[in-house]
C-alpha cells in the first residue's frame, strides 16, 4: 500500500495543473464520482468525461485546501475561497492504489 496522503496530493495537482490523462491513470475502472452539482457517474470513462467537462481554472477559481487526512482507505481535504466556499473532496483507494470513489460536496 503506497502512501495515500501522497496519491491524493498527486491526484489534485494533477487536476489543478490540466493534466487529464495522468489524472486518469490513478482511477480504478470501476470508480465512481459524485459531484452535488451533476450527480453521480461510474465507470472509467464516465468519470473521465465528466473530468474533461468541468470548466478549468483560469485564475477564477482561488481555492486553499487544507492538508489531507487519512481515515482507512479514505483521504479528504477541505479547500476553501472562490467561487463556492468551503468544498469537501474525499478520495476512497483500492487494493491497488487506485482511486476507486471521489465524493465531492459542498461545506466542511
């Protein structure tokens, strides 16, 4: 088991920085997203479209998040600032390091 604190760092830089397809490759087949403003979608390919449909940053999106906490195979982090206030990303890992859940929601 790898670091998981260190794969969701990873995970969000990644994201942060337009790298979808590196993004990507740290999903499980089977991983399912769920976002409080599109719902939930499973599958590989069905996260990674719903990746590639989020608006990107460019400079409007301000956002600190808050060093990452493990809890068994979950790790979470709160970000805070612009555009929504306070937003809880929680990352469930598989056996093999894979990110198999992304829960997104708003507030702490």
């Amino acid at each position: 088991m790898g670091d998981r604190i260190a794969l969701a760092r990873q995970y969000m830089e990644l994201q942060r920085d337009n790298k979808i397809d590196e993004a990507v490759a740290m999903l499980a087949d089977d991983v399912s997203m769920t976002n409080p403003m599109t719902g939930t979608v499973t599958g590989k390919a069905a996260v990674e479209a719903a990746i590639r449909s989020q608006p990107r940053g460019d400079g409007g999106m301000q956002i600190q998040w808050s060093d990452p906490e493990l809890n068994g195979d979950t790790v979470s982090t709160v970000g805070t600032g612009l555009p929504f206030g306070p937003i809880k990303i929680a990352m469930t890992f598989n056996g093999e390091d894979k990110i198999n859940k992304i829960d997104i929601g708003l507030g702490t």
